[in-house]
C-alpha cells in the first residue's frame, strides 16, 4: 500500500552506457496507480574514465519534452573502478506531481533519462547508470 510516509522506493538498473559515444535517452515507466514521485539520485558505477575537455557528461530526468526538469548532475572526470553517486544537486529529492507536471499538464506516463555525452577532445567514459526513485 503506497502513502507519503512509507513509499516504493526502486532503483531502475539502466544497464551499461557508453556515455563517450553520444548521448542517449531510456525511460522509466511510472508504476501503475502512482500519483507523485521523487528522484533520490543516480549511481554511475565507471568502467571507462569519463574525460571533460570541453564539457561534462551528465544524467538528467525529465518529462519528455524538457529533458532536465526534474534532475541535472554532471559525471565530472570520473575514474574506472568508482562509484558515483550524483545526489548533490538541488533538483534531488525534490516531489514530481506526476499528475501535472507532464507536457501541457498531462498525466506522465514515464520518465525520460538523458545521458549526456562529455564533449571536446575523445569523449569517453563508460558506467553502469542506476536511477532510484521513491514513488508514491
């Protein structure tokens, strides 16, 4: 049973990224019966050193049509063999009226994460993207 006390939190497990290679969206569905969310924070665990010669790579959460509405953190140059948790930004922890705050107030369906490529020189960096939300 959901509630604002007690809610589902879930880690969403999006599997490898090669960040270096371009940027790339997946989605996480909005579990049915669910009215509200709120992004913890995003956990790269780096097979391949992220470099920034230009810019940052960077996850962000969004609705579909503003990919960073609800959560923005940058991967900085991140080494192999680390795990990074990318909780310090103020967009973290911070309620989605998944009611209302879809395009043109529609009801979102899903959540849309973005992985931004780092850009200038050879981007690289590889991680293993894990998103958790608590969902209510």
């Amino acid at each position: 049973m959901k509630s604002y006390d007690h809610p589902i939190t879930v880690s969403h497990n999006l599997g490898i990224v090669d960040y270096g290679a371009g940027s790339s969206v997946q989605l996480i569905p909005v579990p049915p019966g669910m009215s509200s969310a709120r992004i913890e924070f995003a956990l790269l665990d780096v097979d391949e050193t992220f470099t920034d010669d230009t810019t940052e790579g960077a996850v962000q959460i969004g609705d579909g049509t503003d990919p960073d509405k609800f959560f923005v953190a940058s991967t900085g140059v991140s080494a192999i063999d680390t795990a990074v948790s990318l909780d310090g930004v103020t967009e973290a922890g911070k309620f989605i009226d998944l009611a209302r705050d879809g395009n043109g107030g529609a009801a979102l369906t899903f959540l849309t994460v973005t992985m931004v490529a780092p850009t200038g020189g050879t981007p690289a960096g590889i991680a293993n993207t894990t998103i958790v939300v608590s969902w209510y």
